[in-house]
C-alpha cells in the first residue's frame, strides 16, 4: 500500500500581554507534530475513444474530475500510472456499464482488457462499480451548466467515484 506521510508541525499563538500583538509560537518538542496521511481514490470512466479520470479524498469523499486521456497508443494508461505515482493513489474504481437486469453490455470486455493491462503495471486494488448512464448523467447535468461536451468524461468519473462512495461505508 502506497501512503504518504506529511508530518506538519502547528504553530500555538501565544501572547505576552493582551495588547501586544500576537506572534506564534513554534514548540520545539516534537510531541507536537501531526501527521496527515494523504491518499487518494482514481474514478475512472472508460471509453472507446478517450478516459475520463476523477479523484477524491476517501475521508472528503467529493470527487473532482482530473483530465480526460485518449485511449490511442496507450496514452490513458500511462497518465493513469503517473497519477497513482503523483497522488499515491490506493484504490481505483472503474465504471462498468451493465443494462437494467445488471447483465454485461457489449463494451464490458473492452473495458475490462483496459483494466488488465493497468492492473498488471500498478499493484494498487481495482475495483469495479455499476456505471450503467453515468456518461449520459453527467452529459445532462453538464448540458445544463452550459459547459463542453468533451468533458463528460471526467463528470462521468466523478459520478463512478460518488456512486462508489454512496455504496460503502
């Protein structure tokens, strides 16, 4: 498992008297340090043509789209990996288009060759959610705020990763 560990010392203000102005106060014991684990969740939402990939925080759980890649000559997947890499990242939740009785779609194998290749170059868990119209979802919704079509993709994997979030504990 890849994590990422900052640690943050905070500062304490303190004051001589209550007129001075308030300075900080850095204690030098280093019981007073923090440490903030950072990790991150990749959504994504995979296409014929192009990939659309979201992150979020698991303790946040507000996904927010990241880019959209296309899928030609491996481009996707390599900036996939470069994410987990840069956000270290430890889960990804790949929208799996299944029909109304929750059977596979014709593009699930697609989708599915995609993860393989991924899963065989990241050690990082891939999970699998039920994404049946999110990218006709996350079109409309779009639709509305007036923004490009090309970014339904990226809105589509946030909806992959709130769906995820909705699902779990």
């Amino acid at each position: 498992m890849y994590l990422h560990q900052l640690s943050v010392d905070v500062p304490i203000w303190t004051s001589r008297s209550s007129l001075k102005k308030l300075t900080p106060h850095v204690p030098r014991s280093p019981t007073t340090a923090y440490t903030i684990t950072l990790m991150t969740i990749i959504g994504v939402d995979v296409g014929t043509v192009r990939v659309g990939v979201a992150t979020a925080d698991p303790t946040v759980r507000i996904p927010f789209p990241v880019a959209i890649w296309p899928r030609a000559q491996y481009e996707a997947e390599r900036n996939i990996l470069k994410l987990i890499e840069e956000r270290k990242a430890t889960l990804i939740v790949v929208g799996l288009p299944l029909d109304e009785d929750g059977n596979r779609t014709d593009i699930c194998e697609n989708i599915e060759a995609f993860v393989r290749r991924l899963a065989k170059r990241t050690p990082i868990k891939i999970v699998y959610i039920d994404e049946a119209f999110s990218s006709v979802e996350a079109s409309e919704k779009l639709s509305q705020a007036s923004s490009s079509a090309h970014r339904v993709d990226a809105a589509a994997a946030c909806l992959i990763l709130q769906r995820y979030f909705d699902l779990t504990p």
